[in-house]
C-alpha cells in the first residue's frame, strides 16, 4: 500500500532542492503543491500547479536520491519549474486579457 506525505515534512533535503530550483524561476511555494508517495522501496514525487492545482508531474527517484538530491532530481524539478512557469504566465494574460 502507497503512502503519501506532503514532501516538506516528508523528505526535508529534497523539498529544499525543488524551492531553490522553483525560485531561480521566480516560483514560490504557494504556487505548487508537492507530495512524496512511498511504495515499499520506491518513492515517487508528485507535483501539481496551476491556478486550480489540476496539472501533475511525477517521477521515481531511490531512497538515496531523495535523502540527497542528485542531478537527476535537479533536472525533474527544473522541467517541472519550466511547465508550472508556462501555465502560471498562460494564466496571468489570461486575466490580464479578460
């Protein structure tokens, strides 16, 4: 059975990775939700944005990696801050545009 936990509180060290990688895109933490998913071995990190939190990304990453972030984690979190950017600005001229 999966367990799931909000990522702040579930694995500190990656959480603080995806912040820093989310505010060099000028990103803050209220504008993304992130939970880490633990199914016996394997942890998958899911991450919902948009005004309406409706658009999800996800990816498996070992234990190792999720107590120290790697490259790879890095990487997820960068596609991650460029999609949740894309729809945050398609948002803004949106109601900008009215």
């Amino acid at each position: 059975m999966a367990e799931e936990r909000i990522l702040r509180y579930a694995a500190p060290p990656l959480y603080k990775r995806m912040v820093e990688v989310f505010s060099t895109y000028h990103i803050h933490p209220y504008d993304f939700f992130a939970k880490l998913r633990k199914n016996n071995t394997e942890f998958t990190v899911i991450v919902r944005f948009s005004p309406d939190f409706s658009q999800v990304v996800s990816k498996g990453f070992t234990s190792e990696q999720v107590m120290h972030p790697d490259e790879e984690v890095t990487g997820f979190f960068e596609e991650a801050a460029k999609q949740c950017k894309s729809v945050l600005v398609a948002d803004y001229y949106k109601i900008k545009k009215g």
